[in-house]
C-alpha cells in the first residue's frame, strides 16, 4: 500500500467542491466521452509528447479542469513557461484537488500527480519550480479542458458545485 497511500482527503475542498468519487456508471459516461489519446494518458498512465499539447502556449486567463470529471485543477495565473514542452504551473487550483503519488516507474522515482475525485493521471510534479512554492506541476494537455474566466466551469458530476470562482 505504501506506493499507493494518497493523503487523506477531505469529502468537500477547501475552495467548497465535493471530492467523492463519480459512481461507477458515472465513470463510464465519462470516459465515454473521451478520445483515445485521452484514455490513454488519463486511464492508463500515459504522457504525451512535450510540445505537442493544446494547452502548452495557452495564456487565457481561466481555469485548468479535469477532462474526465470537471474539478478545476490548475488556474492560468499559476500557469509559467518551463521550457519543458508540457504546460506547468507552480501551486494547484486546491491542493485538496490534485494527489501526490510515488511513482518509481521506468527506473525513476517521481511524484505523480492525480486529480483528487476521479483518479484521472494529470502529470507529475518536480521540485526545481519557481517562486513562492518552488513546484513544477508538469501536466498533460490531454488530461485538462480549459475554461475561458467568466465561463462558468462544468459541473459533470451534478453536484451543485460552486462555479465561475
Ligand atoms: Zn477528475
């Protein structure tokens, strides 16, 4: 279990948004939804080729969601360029919404990155990030939809969840 052990996590955010996790039926209208590149790196793990995702040059202002169950995830004003090919942000939207894993796949020992509700893979997160946190959430474009501020942001699992903030 140690790999595995995620922090507790609390039912609702700090910033108010319900973390239990989709039902089952609701997971497959989800991933229902989703393309092949996007099950791959959201289900299985995977990680898109640096300077190919949409996300990268995006400089909206907005929010960052998860592409399966909506839970904003990062916000553009926390958004930086690394110069790592894959979009990157210094702090989450909630550090209630984003888990920390260990992942000592291919040889390395990382820290992964899954969003807290539906345990969709997002990226990982390294420690040689900017100021005030030092963080480099390193994410995949596939594992994010953005939403333009003011958009009021989706809420997939119906849950009431606040929106717009
Ligand atoms: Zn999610």
């Amino acid at each position: 279990m140690t790999d595995t052990a995620a922090t507790k996590r609390p039912d609702v955010s700090a910033a108010g948004y319900s973390l239990q996790p989709p039902s089952k039926d609701q997971m497959s209208s989800l991933t229902a939804g989703l393309d092949p590149e996007e099950i791959r790196v959201l289900l299985h793990h995977g990680t898109e080729r640096p300077f190919c995702g949409t996300l990268l040059d995006n400089k909206k202002a907005g929010t960052y969601v998860c592409r399966l169950c909506g839970l904003p995830l990062f916000s553009s004003q926390h958004k930086f360029e690394s110069g790592s090919g894959w979009p990157s942000f210094f702090q989450p939207f909630d550090n209630d919404h984003v888990t920390n894993l260990r992942d000592s796949s291919h040889g390395m020992v990382r820290i992964e990155n899954r969003c807290a509700r539906c345990d969709g893979h997002l990226g990982h997160v390294f420690p040689d990030g900017p100021p005030p946190t030092g963080a480099r959430y390193c994410l995949n474009s596939a594992s994010m939809e953005f939403v333009d501020a003011g958009t009021p942001l989706p809420d997939r699992l119906d849950r009431g969840d606040p929106t717009g903030h």
